[in-house]
C-alpha cells in the first residue's frame, strides 16, 4: 500500500510540472473560438446588428461593433496571454448576454443552437480570469520583468 501511495505522489509531483499547459490549450481553444465569430460579426456587420435588432439589443449597431471589438481584441490577447484575466471580463459579459439572450430558449445542445459552447466558454474564460493565463504568456514575461526591475543592483 505504501509503495501505491509513494508511487501515486511521485505521478503527481511530475504532473505539477505541466500545470500550465491546460491553461495555455484553454487560451489556444477560446482564441479560436472567439476569432470566427468576430471575422464573421465583421463582415456582415449590419446583418448582425440586424439580429441584435431583433433581440431586442439595446443599441443594436453600437453592440455589434461592441462585442466584434471585444471578440477580436480577445482571441489576440488570449492568443498572446497578455491582459488575459482583464479580457475575460468583457469576453465573459458577453457570454452571458450570449446564453440569455441568444441561446437559452433552445435549451443546452449545441447541436439546437443551445447554450452549450457559450457555457463552456464561459466556463473557461472563469478559470482563466481566477488562475491566470499560465507561465507560457507575455502576462508572465511582464511580470518578470517588472520584478527584474525591483532586484537589488551589484554595483
């Protein structure tokens, strides 16, 4: 039993090393999850503000352009890992919205157009905004940085 448990501990102490690889494949996966709908948002801009109209969006054509910035802005910075837990906030606002407004009324499949993906999204970018975008990020190389610059001098 002793043998199990030293074993089981050891597996656990290498799998440590490897903490910040989920966080970087939740990056990759929600960067390109966002990245398609804003191209799409972008080149039908006024159909989609159309759809919102329809939603009964408030301010239709402004919100379009408003969640096209927000889903551009934060596949690229998820991308990077750079202001990642400051982009999840808007990206998870409009995940919400998203379920709500959109999605709900068909229930959770994905196949029905439900809210699955959104919830998963959501999901996701919770995580990210709580734990950080991982060590493989600018978000890591910056605070590096900024603790370089606090370090004693040797002069």
């Amino acid at each position: 039993m002793e043998a199990t448990r030293q074993y089981y501990f050891s597996c656990v102490k290498k799998l440590e090393k490897a903490k910040n690889l989920p966080l970087f494949l939740m990056r990759l996966i929600l960067a390109y999850g966002f990245y398609g709908p804003a191209m799409m948002k972008w080149h039908h801009i006024n159909d989609v503000a159309g759809m919102f109209t329809q939603l009964r969006i408030p301010l239709p054509l402004f919100s379009t352009y408003l969640v096209a910035t927000t889903e551009t802005f934060g596949a690229v910075l998820l991308l990077l890992g750079l202001g990642a837990r400051l982009i999840t906030i808007p990206l998870m606002i409009t995940m919400i919205v998203a379920i709500t407004v959109v999605h709900w009324t068909n229930g959770f499949q994905a196949g029905n157009n439900g809210f699955e993906i959104p919830l998963y999204y959501l999901i996701m970018l919770f995580t990210l905004f709580i734990y950080g975008p991982g060590k493989i990020s600018f978000d890591t190389l910056v605070k590096r940085g900024q603790y370089a610059n606090e370090l004693p001098s040797l002069d």
